[in-house]
C-alpha cells in the first residue's frame, strides 16, 4: 500500500518536472472556442474574450514554470495585470490541462495547488481554493462544468463529467458523473446515462 502510494507520488512529480506541450494545449483551448458555433466571427470573439486572455497567459508561464526558467519580477507584473484587466487569477502553479473553457467575465480564482482536468468549463463567479490558508485545493476530473459562483473549497476530488451547480458550495468529494447543486452542495446521482443533461 505504502509503495503504490509512494510509485503514484513519484509519478506525479516525474509528470510535473516535463513541461507539458505548449501549442497542443493552446490548439485544444482554441477548439472549445468552436464547439458552439465554428463560424469565424465566434472564434474572433472568444479569441478575444477575457477568459481567453487570462488562459493565454497562464499556459505561457506555466510552460516556462516547468522549465525553471525564472520569470521574476515580469510574470507577477502581467499576472497582476491579467487579474485587473480580466478578473481572473490562474497562477503558473495551478495544473490544468488542455481544451480550458471560461465563459463570461471575471471573478475567477484559481489556487496554485489546484488541480483541472481536460475539457473542463468555468463560468464567472468560480472559486477553487482552500479553506483561508490551509486544507489544500480541489482536484477536478475532466470534462467537468462548474457553474457561475460556485465554491469548490479544500483538498478534495470532483470526478469526470461532473456538472456543479450554480452558487453551489462544494466541502465534500463528488463521484464522477454527478451533480452537486446548493448550500452546502447535494450530490444528487444522474437520472439518465446521458453525459449532456446537467
């Protein structure tokens, strides 16, 4: 048990010390930009958004975060920057993988021991923090859509395809493929097999 635990803890680190691929990763985020609508003047405009902004900015110090190549004073100038201009903090720390989705504007905070799967969505309003400066952050699966305001706080797990309500306050681990809606959040199982239905 203790040398699964500790080959698991030894993967992680060997995972994080190689850079992940900078320009696969922006190409996926681009993608979820079409999923919509794959006209042109939707790209344009979600090129443009802020979320987009600020995703921009964390894979680009990110990437030189996993190289050790030093980027201070100038990354926490820009990061702060990003934070006015776009209300939303990702810091190079954070582990997030690819196809990042942020709909609308601002009020995002992101903690540097978070932890986003692939594909997920975040909606304005979202916090994945810890419980005021101890407690760990959350670990979210892939594909997972938190919805605006919601509150993902302390070391806990969200599994795939999860969907988190709206204003929702989650303290608690969620199974993958389950909804956790209210205060504090309610895991509720889906109804259906189905994937798409929140």
């Amino acid at each position: 048990m203790e040398e699964s635990a500790a080959l698991n803890s030894h993967q992680e680190q060997a995972s994080e010390a190689k850079p992940a691929p900078f320009w696969p990763s922006v190409w996926a985020d681009v993608a979820r930009l079409r999923e919509e609508d794959p006209g042109l003047r939707a790209l344009v405009r979600g090129i443009l958004s802020q979320g987009f902004q600020a995703i921009i900015v964390y894979r680009i110090f990110r990437w030189f975060h996993q190289c050790g190549i030093p980027m201070q004073p100038i990354r926490l100038f820009i990061e702060r920057f990003t934070e006015i201009t776009t209300g939303i903090s990702i810091p190079a720390q954070a582990r997030i993988g690819r196809g990042l989705r942020i709909h609308h504007f601002g009020g995002i905070i992101v903690h540097s021991e978070a932890v986003i799967g692939e594909g997920c969505t975040l909606y304005h309003g979202v916090t994945l923090g810890d419980l005021g400066g101890w407690g760990g952050a959350p670990s979210i699966g892939n594909h997972v859509v938190i919805g605006a305001g919601a509150k993902i706080l302390g070391r806990i797990e969200v599994g795939d395809y999860c969907r988190i309500g709206a204003n929702a306050v989650v303290r608690t681990s969620v199974p993958a493929g389950c909804l956790a809606v209210g205060v504090p959040a309610i895991i509720k199982k889906p109804r259906a097999a189905s994937r798409d239905v929140v």
